[in-house]
C-alpha cells in the first residue's frame, strides 16, 4: 500500500482507510475473523482495542487509524496523534491497553463499527500489518418517570405530571387506570438537537373524590418505563 511518506492532513478525497480498499490493497493480507461488541449507555465512557501492542520505539515507525465506518476518528503518525474535530476533546489513545480509543461522553451518534489499521514500513513503503473491528452500541434509557402534584385547578380536581427525559428514540406518554388509557392534557415532546435526547411530559386532571391508581406509562421502541401513583379519597 503506497501512502505519501509525508502526512499531509486533511485526508486525501479518496479515503485511504476504508475497509473494502484497504483489504484490496493489502491483497487480502488480514481476515477479520469476527467483531467484538461493546454495549454502553450515552454520556459513559467507551474503551475499544485495537487488540495490538507495540513498543515506545516502534511508536515512531508505524501508522495507526482509526476510524468509524467510513469517516475518520484517530490518526497516529511518527508518534503523533491527530483527533478529527467530532471526537475532539473527548478521544485519546491508550497505548498502554493494546492501542485502545477511548471515548468520553458518549453520545448516540457514536453508534458504528471502529475500525484499528496499524501499517508499518516494508521495503520503503506501508504495508497493513494489523486490523481489527469492534462494534459500539450507544442506548439512551429513559429513566422511571417522575409524577408532580400541580395542585387543584378547580373545586374537587387535582392535576398531576408525569415527565422523564433523556431518551431515545422518541417516546409516547398514557396515562392508564384499570388498563384503560385515559385523556391527558399538556403532553409535550422535545428533543435536543445535539444530543438527539428527548424529554416528554404530560397532565392528568381526576376528581379527588374518589379512590385512584394510575399508572403513567411511556413507550420509546419496543420498551416502557413506568410510574403508578394512587390516591384515596379522604374519609
């Protein structure tokens, strides 16, 4: 594989690093046998290994990328390291743990497949020495919602609140009594634009007068988080 010995960021329009290209100019030099998974939640940490060790030595005559299905992430050259502008400031390499990223505050579009490519010099030129995957999948769990006392709007009628947020993908809120939905009031759905989170709220008004037990119920793909809140009518 023939690289410019002189690094020259920003990358080349043809991307150097994609996988099908790589693994054609490597003459099918490495198989990835299979690709390990890490599972995390948004705003954890995410350590993914390049399952490669090398010596402080040979740090200087190698060339490690990573990348994250076809955009980059990491680029190490002659013992420096570049991080590209998405992953600023929230990427570093461990070379103490088989040249590991690791990723700071998660987010969910960091979901995707990380790519390890070490090349090192042979006969003048850069050759793939090592490449690994890993899989990275970022969830966002909504936790258990929250229910508010907003007090009495009119004579025997009580309004509550049911809210959670920080979610994903976009959730629906029902309130249920005795496994029937009921009508809410003042539902909202929000979502942050740079996180991608939602945030959903609704009100319920229900005659105080009588015994109750409801359950707020929010459904966000094929899973619910739920709150029951009871009220007995005073004697």
């Amino acid at each position: 594989m023939g690289h410019p010995a002189k690094w020259r960021p920003p990358l080349l329009k043809h991307p150097y690093l994609k996988l099908c290209q790589l693994l054609i100019l490597a003459s099918l030099f490495y198989f990835c046998s299979g690709i390990i998974q890490v599972n995390k939640t948004v705003k954890e940490v995410a350590v993914l290994s390049c399952d490669y060790n090398i010596s402080t030595e040979e740090l200087m005559e190698v060339r490690i990328y990573w990348q994250k299905d076809d955009e980059m992430v990491l680029a190490i050259m002659s013992g420096k390291e570049q991080v590209w502008s998405k992953y600023e400031n929230r990427t570093f390499t461990d070379f103490t743990k088989n040249l590991s990223i690791v990723i700071l505050a998660l987010r969910l579009s960091d979901n995707g497949r990380y790519t390890c490519i070490v090349q090192k010099t042979e006969k003048g030129s850069y050759k793939v020495k090592h490449m690994t995957s890993v899989m990275l999948l970022v969830r966002a769990d909504f936790p258990v919602p929250s229910i508010t006392d907003l007090g009495n709007p009119s004579r025997n009628i009580k309004r509550i609140m049911c809210s959670t947020s920080g979610g994903f993908p976009k959730p629906h809120l029902s309130w249920l009594e005795n496994k029937e939905e009921l009508n809410a009031i003042n539902t909202t759905v929000s979502q942050d634009p740079e996180t991608e989170l939602y945030a959903i709220s609704s009100e319920l008004d229900f005659n105080i007068t009588n015994n109750h037990s409801f359950v707020c119920l929010v459904k966000y793909g094929d899973l619910t988080v739920s709150q029951i809140f009871d009220w007995q009518k005073c004697k």
